[in-house]
C-alpha cells in the first residue's frame, strides 16, 4: 500500500530591503547554497524547495498560502538571514495551516575576526532576526519546532530529518481512515475513546462495519490467490509442525492467507489504512486473524485489537511517520503482557494474543498453529518470533473524558535471558525508563493503556512534537522521570489543558 506522498518542504529566507540589493543579492546566494547543500547530504528523508527571499508583508502572505494549497508541500521551514521585521509576517502565519519549523541558523560557522565590519555583521545576523521573529511566532501562539546550530552541521540536519518525519506525520494524521470490524471489548475502558473529538482533533476518520461484510471479502478470495500466497509463506518463514500433520497445519495457515487478501482488497476498495478487530466478535470467519493481520501491520496498516481504534490509528501514523527509513528497525501494536521481577533483569514480556508486526522481529521467523484460549474458532497460524534489542519509544493514547493525553515512555528494547520454545506469539521485552519501577508507576499514574503504539525508529521529541501539533497533552516518562515532579506534572497540565 502506500504509505505517503512524494512531500516537500520549502526553504523560506525572511529579511528586508534596508541593506540594500547587494546584501539581499547575497542573502539569496547563501539560501540557495544552504538549500542545494541540505539536499545533497543525503541525511533528508524529503527534498528541500528554495523560495525567493521574503521581504514584504505581501510576499509573506501569499508564499504561505501557496504552501497551503501545494498538496506536495509538507511544510514551510524558515530563516531568518538578516533582520526581517516581525509584523511583516502577523498576516501570513495567520494563515499558515501546516508545520512550521525555524530553523535558527547562519550562513558562516565561524565569526571571520580578522575582515569582521559593521557591514558583514549587518549582514549576517540571524542571532538578531531570528529573535525577532521568535517573538511574534510566541506571541501568537503557533506551534512550530526550533533549530538551533549551523546548517552543515551532522547533528543540525539530523534534527532537521526528525523534524520532517514529525511534519509529514502531522500531515498525513487528517488522511487516517480506521476500519473498525467489531465494536470496543465489552467492559473494557481504556480502549474506549471520543470518536468525535479524536476526528476533530487529529482529523481521524472511525468508522464501523459489520464483521460480515469484511468476511464476505474473504469468502470471495479464489483458490488460486491462496495457494500463490500460502507458497510464499513457505517460502519465506520457518513452518514449526510441532508435532501436527503437515496437510491440516497448511489447511489452517491458508485460512490466514485467505483473510490477508480478503481484508487487503476490503481496505483498499472502502480507503481504510487501518484496522481494528476484535476475537469476540468475528462472524462467519474460521479463525481470529492473526498472520493475516501481522502481514497488513508490516505492509504499513495500523491495527488495534479487541476494538481499539485509538492504537490502530497511533501505529499508522508511526508506519507513515518511518515509510521509507533506512535501516528501520519496526512498528507495531504492543501490549503489556508479564513481568520479569528479578533484581537487575526486570522488565515486561511483550505480546498479544496473535497479532505483532514481524517488521521488528529479529532473525529468522517461524509459523505456528496453536489453539487459542479465547474465542471460539479453530486454532489459527500466526508469525512467532523475538524482537531487535536497543532503544525504542511505547506510546498511549488515552482519552480522559475532558480530552486526550498521550503517553510516551523511552523504552530499552532487549534480548530475554532464554529461549521460550512453548510461547507461540511474537514478543519483544524491554525495560521502560528510568527503571521498571518508576517507569510503571508514572504510566499507571498517567492512565497509560495496556495496549502501546510501540517503534523503533522515533523518539519522544517527535512523537511530543506531534502532540503539540495536534493541540493535545503528551508527558514523557524517561531518563529524568521522578515521581513527585511527574504527579505535579500531571497536576499542572489538569489546569493546563482544561477547555
Ligand atoms: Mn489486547
């Protein structure tokens, strides 16, 4: 499927005609460079667009607006080369609809002591301009990411790389469709949420359909398609028998190849990228889908089980978010499952009853077919597998009733001490910052969920950035995470974020 556009972003250089043609002349030279040298790095997941320079309020104006309408554009990023009045941008930022990033730059590294006038300094002062601007970004209360350091700068660009990830997922949010096929887990709470607000807020579109519908999909799947896909899972995973006739384990993994396709052709057809079910609830299906939803999550849908919407669309945007990484190490739906409590090994046992994406399994991954302890349908296959070690984010969005929060806890991702040969599901373990003690506690003090939007590859900053953009609470538990700063914090953002 695809999982985003061809995005850009445009270079904007604010300043003014004060200095003469001569410095603005230089001022275009020094944009064009940073521009053509910020493409050439290949850091930049996304190309960068130069702009001419900006010095009136009405160039200001309708170079925003052009960024609006440009659907390829995913967001403005601004300097300011020399001193640009800030009222000269009031009415285009006023209109401005998409991320914003101020990229607090300069064109030279190192002040040149020897030549240095009060020329070069009028004409390189970003320390000057991009205070003014700064200022009137604040004061009209306009999110947008700060980047500070110089452009050829290794680390500077990154920032500028994690920035666009952010921008496209802030972006891409409003184009997020979830097919929920079965209702919300009876009596469950936190899985349940504000349709409404959520579409309002992200601009999530929740819809429902009747189990049926979807399963009619996968009665219709030809015999053929089946047979071409349960080949290539042969092919591609290990088949663990253990101990069943090889012709019935086939009959019970092609019932998931069957519903892969099914629901693949019913999400594309309706416009869905993301998908929510439920083992309560599944109709004239065989079995729970379970290797059939591990291969949409990898495919790059999101998936929310037992009715959960919320992570469904949360690991979407995070699929959006990472398309197209190099070296990416995985996203999937997670949930809390076990702890292991011995001193200096804690940590919790991830899983789900089936369905973990196998983007973040670590080497070979095998098919099980086992029976399953809820439900009432035949034993169905599943993907079984263990996860990448190192550092990962786990993400809960959560509804309050007065509105959301979203969680974000840094999360060390590592290898358990053991096999465990009898656990037929994929499973990642980790410890949560700062330790497992302080790091559940704040979760459960927060209202974090069991179930978790969970990657590898984006950290906190953009997941919180995100949140910023959407208008909504995020805390992070981390490193720094004590317990009485973090029940303040939650406090203050009570009095914060009430409407
Ligand atoms: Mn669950």
């Amino acid at each position: 499927m695809k999982t985003a556009k061809n995005y850009k972003f445009w270079f904007c250089t604010g300043s003014q005609d004060l200095y003469g043609d001569e410095c603005l002349r230089k001022v275009a030279e020094h944009s064009r460079i940073i521009v053509e040298e910020l493409n050439k790095s290949g850091v930049l997941p996304f190309e960068l667009v130069w702009k001419p320079t900006l010095i009136t309020n009405e160039l200001i104006r309708k170079t925003f607006n052009e960024a609006n309408a440009d659907e390829e554009c995913a967001g403005v990023i601004t300097w300011m080369h020399t001193f640009s009045p800030a009222k000269s941008w009031i009415l285009g930022l006023k209109e401005y609809r998409k991320p914003l990033c101020h990229l607090h730059t300069q064109f030279n590294k190192e002040i040149p002591y020897d030549t240095i006038d009060m020329d070069f300094m009028n004409e390189n002062q970003s320390a000057h301009g991009g205070r003014e601007y700064g200022h009137i970004v604040t004061r009209m209360g306009i999110e947008r990411k700060v980047i500070v350091g110089h452009w050829a700068d290794r680390n500077v660009q990154e920032r500028i790389a994690s920035w666009m990830r952010t921008a496209v997922g802030i972006v891409e949010s409003s184009h997020i469709r979830v097919c929920r096929i079965a209702d919300n887990m009876r009596n469950v709470a936190v899985t349940e949420g504000d349709k409404v607000e959520a579409q309002i807020k992200f601009g999530w579109e929740v819809d429902s359909y009747p189990v049926n519908e979807i399963a009619d999909y996968v009665n219709d799947v030809s015999k053929g398609d089946v047979d071409t896909l349960v080949d290539e899972y042969y092919s591609k995973y290990d088949i663990i028998l253990e101990g069943r006739d090889p012709e019935e384990f086939k009959r019970h993994v092609a019932v998931q190849a069957q519903i892969e396709i099914g629901f693949e052709k019913f999400l594309e057809e309706k416009g869905y990228q993301a998908i929510v079910t439920h083992f309560g609830d599944l109709g004239s299906l065989q079995q729970l889908p379970g290797l059939a939803i591990q291969r949409l999550m990898e495919k790059g849908y999101g998936f929310g089980a037992e009715g959960d919407w919320k992570t469904a669309a949360m690991v979407r945007l995070m699929k959006i978010m990472t398309a197209g990484m190099k070296d990416a190490k995985g996203t999937s739906m997670m949930e809390d499952y076990t702890y292991n409590l011995v001193p200096g090994k804690e940590g919790i046992l991830q899983s789900h009853m089936l369905e973990v994406c196998p983007s973040i399994a670590d080497g070979r991954i095998g098919i099980k077919v086992c029976p399953l302890s809820m439900g009432n349908r035949e034993d169905p296959a599943r993907l079984v597998f263990t996860s990448k070690a190192g550092p990962a984010i786990a993400t809960s969005l959560i509804d309050l009733g007065d509105r959301f929060r979203l969680i974000i806890n840094d999360v060390e991702c590592k290898k358990v001490e053991k096999p465990m040969p009898k656990l037929p599901v994929g499973s990642a373990f980790w410890t949560p910052q700062p330790n497992l003690a302080t790091g559940a506690e704040a979760w459960i003090l927060a209202g974090g969920a069991h179930h978790t939007a969970f990657t590898y590859d984006l950290t906190a900053e953009q997941m919180g950035d995100w949140a910023a953009a959407m208008g909504i609470e995020a805390v992070y538990i981390d490193k720094d995470t004590n317990i009485r700063n973090f029940k303040n914090e939650l406090r203050w953002n009570e009095a914060a974020f009430r409407k």
